[in-house]
C-alpha cells in the first residue's frame, strides 16, 4: 500500500482523508476509537498513579520495584504517544499528522512496547535470582536494578531503530489510523526484520518469563511441602500460582496476536489480511498498558496498601502493612527456615 497514493482499495492516501468506507465502515472506526478511549484514559490513571505513589512512599523505591516504575514510565509513553493519537485518528478516520510523525509514533510506541515487553522478562528473572538463588547468597541491590532498567531501553533502541535506516519502515497499518513496522506487505528486507524482531523482542523474553516463574514456582512448591501444615503457606503457593498464570496469559494476549500475525505474513507472502484485522494485533499490544500495572503493581500488598492511603487522602489504609507481616497470604512472602521469600 503506497502510502501517499490512491490504495488497491480505492481509498485516498492515509494522511490525506478518511478511510471509510474503503477499508471498513466508518462505525468500525467509531468503535475502535470508543475502545481505544478506554484505554488511553485507564492506562494513564494507572500508571500515573504507580508513578506517584512510589515517588510518595520510600519504602516503595526498593531495588525490587526499580522495574515496575520503569515498566509504568514506558506504558505512560506508550498510552500518550500510541493510544492517544490512535484514539484521535480513528476518530477522524486516517492518520492526520502526516508520514514523518507516522514515523515517529511508530518508532516511539515500538521503542517502548520492547522497552515494557523486556520490563517483564527482567521483572520475571530479579525474581528468580532473589529466590531461587542460583548464583548462592546474592544481594539485589540498586546497582542491579538500574543495570537492568538500562539494558531494556538499550536493547529496545537497538531493535526499534533500524526501520528509521532502511531496514522495514514505519508505515500506517491495518485501518491506516496507527503507524508499526511495515510487517503485512511482505519483502525480504520487511520480512527478514520482523523474523528478527520476532525472535530478540518476543521469543526471548517470554522464553525467560516461562523459565523464571516455572523454576520460582517450583521452588515455593518445596517450601509448600516443607510446611505441609502451615495454611499460610499452602495459601501463599496458590496466590502465587493464580497470580503467575495472570501474568503469562496477560503477556500472551497483549503480545501473541501481534507475533502470530507478523510470523504468519513473514513466512506466507501471499497471504492476504482484512485491514480491520491487521489492525487487531495493535491494538491488543496497546492494552498492556492497562494490564501490566493492574496484574504487576496493584496485586502487591505494599503498593496497593500505599496507593489506598494515597487515595484516603492520607489516612492510614484499613489494613497496616506492619501488622500484617506475619500473616501475609500473598505473593509478598513466604517463609522458609527463617528467610524471607519475596517474589513481589
């Protein structure tokens, strides 16, 4: 689809007109505009809140959870330079800021959507070196945490970068109301990217996420039949088990639609994908922003019992962390011989 010309679908160039109704409807736009609201007003009231409350509490700004505000920072740029504009020009009908900020958007919503992608996969693996000790008695501490927040814009610029060089391009997708990389018209040169970026920016961060949590569960689950009788315990390993699947589901239908359909395009260049579907994978990878903080962040004891003091406008939240340490039945601790297992 050139961009800048009259479409094999007749409709006028992305950023000169509406696209209704040569690709979909205009009530198709409509509706992803109404969802695409959502979004963008949920996810920035959450991760906005992250933000805030973890600036306001210095218990919150442990090593631990220097990944989960970098995790919120990303998904706040992703929902103000992504969902909003998404929000706008399905609204409108076609991306109306013109190509060079298609090319920005596209490069700023992938820079981050690798930046949160590779935020999980390091949270999932602090976790697994804090509990499963694999390296002996290591101490997480600042230096680490900051290692490896780094490593995930490094690596993130790394592998958004190279369509703004040639190799693949940003161009609008699917309704022509967003811009991503150019993975649905196939090409040597489109495709051999996106199997690259499909490996370093969806293969091997779930593959850590898979393995991190599997040996962390596997390691409470020992802790579970150490302490057969402790009901603490016993609930503790369920949260977490709950909470685990959450999380790799979550990844999964953020991410999946996303890797599937750009895999699919790479490895059958005839196939031919209705614009409103290749659409869809987009605008699933954007409700991640809604889902990380939620799954992530809220479901943490410390930080939700910050947050409803925050929200209670001061006054001390119903449950008090202090009191509570000992019987704590969710992913926050678990015991074991005297030390603390902290995968939250």
């Amino acid at each position: 689809m050139a961009a800048g010309n009259i479409s094999a679908y007749g409709a006028p160039s992305p950023f000169e007109g509406p696209q209704w109704p040569h690709l979909a409807p205009r009530s198709t736009y409509t509706m992803v505009a109404v969802v695409m609201g959502i979004v963008m007003v949920s996810a920035f009231s959450v991760n906005s809140m992250v933000i805030i409350v973890t600036l306001k509490y210095k218990r919150l700004r442990s090593p631990l959870n220097y990944i989960l505000v970098n995790l919120a920072v990303a998904d706040l740029i992703v929902t103000i330079f992504g969902s909003s504009l998404c929000f706008s020009s399905n609204i409108l009908g076609y991306f109306f800021l013109g190509s060079a900020m298609c090319e920005l958007e596209g490069f700023i919503v992938s820079l981050t959507g690798i930046v949160g992608l590779w935020s999980l996969a390091i949270l999932a693996f602090e976790r697994y070196i804090v509990i499963c000790k694999p390296i002996g008695d290591f101490r997480f501490q600042q230096k680490h945490a900051v290692l490896g927040c780094t490593f995930t814009w490094v690596w993130a610029l790394m592998w958004s970068s190279p369509p703004l060089f040639g190799w693949c391009s940003y161009v609008p997708e699917g309704l022509r109301t967003s811009c991503g990389p150019n993975w649905y018209t196939g090409g040597t040169n489109n495709n051999s990217y996106i199997m690259t970026l499909f490996l370093t920016c969806f293969a091997m961060p779930l593959s850590t996420i898979i393995f991190s949590y599997s040996n962390l569960l596997m390691a409470l689950r020992a802790v579970a039949a150490q302490q057969k009788d402790s009901e603490t315990t016993q609930r503790a390993e369920k949260e977490v088990t709950r909470m685990v699947i959450a999380m790799v589901l979550a990844f999964l239908l953020c991410w999946l639609p996303y890797a599937s359909f750009a895999l699919v395009v790479a490895i059958n260049k005839d196939v031919v994908i209705n614009p409103t579907l290749a659409s869809m994978p987009s605008y699933f990878s954007k409700t991640a922003t809604v889902y990380n903080p939620i799954i992530y962040v809220f479901m943490n004891k410390q930080f939700r019992n910050c947050l409803m003091s925050v929200l209670c406008c001061g006054r001390r939240p119903l449950e008090d962390e202090t009191s509570s340490t000992s019987a704590r039945t969710d992913v926050t601790s678990v015991s074991e011989g005297g030390n603390k297992v902290s995968p939250a």
